[in-house]
C-alpha cells in the first residue's frame, strides 16, 4: 500500500478507535463507535481499498478527477467512496477526504455527544 501513514494518522484524530471487523476483513476506524473510514483487506491481508464517508456532491466530483475513487465498495453508493490503495491520488488529498470524513461522522452527533467524545479524548492535566 502506498499510503503507509494512515494508520498513524487516523488515530491520531482525537476520539478515533480502530477494530477489525472480522467478517468483512476490514480494518474500521470509528469515532462514537460509528465507522468513518476503514482499509478493506483482501484475501491475502493486503489493502484492497480504503473507504471514506463524504458528502454526496464532492464524492462524485473526486470520482470524476481521479479513476482511482470509486462509489464505496460494499458501502452506500451516494455517502461512501471507496480508493485504491496503489492509486494516484495525492497524499494531501486522501489526508484531506479523510479529514473531511471524520468530521461529517463527528458532526453528525449533538453537540453534546461531540464534546463528550473529544472531552474524552483529551489528556488529562496531573500536575498540581
């Protein structure tokens, strides 16, 4: 995979968590326990795609400039845009439509549930 940094980068997001959905053989990254990005391995545990949530008008407009974007793989079509992992979109892209994910998951929760999971991701403060 060329993208080598997004594990790293994904968590660390404040709130972010990761799992592997062993069904689907999915690596997720959630936040408030709902998925906004995830790298679909295939049958040898190699990344397949990495799929990410965007809103649907700039999902079809990245489809549009990049061969390597397609409508989410096994997700919803409209919402879910999945990328090959060897493709040609930029690093600063990808990093870009993934923070473009995390925030359309975050900011789909009250503000109340937003701060409490980014209250929660913060470092406490022990000095005295």
């Amino acid at each position: 995979m060329r993208y080598t940094w997004i594990d790293e980068y994904l968590l660390n997001k404040a709130g972010v968590t990761k799992d592997i959905q062993q069904d689907w053989n999915w690596i997720r990254y959630q936040i408030g326990g709902k998925m906004f990005a995830a790298v679909c391995l295939g049958e040898n545990d190699e990344p397949y795609y990495i799929t990410l949530k965007l809103e649907p008008a700039e999902g079809d407009f990245w489809r549009q400039q990049y061969e390597d974007i397609i409508p989410g793989y096994y997700m919803n079509k409209t919402h879910w845009n999945s990328i090959k992992p060897d493709g040609e979109v930029p690093d600063d892209l990808l990093k870009d439509l993934l923070d473009k994910s995390y925030q359309l998951v975050l900011g789909g929760f009250s503000k109340k549930k937003q701060r409490e999971i980014l209250d929660a991701a913060q470092p406490v403060n022990t000095t005295d």
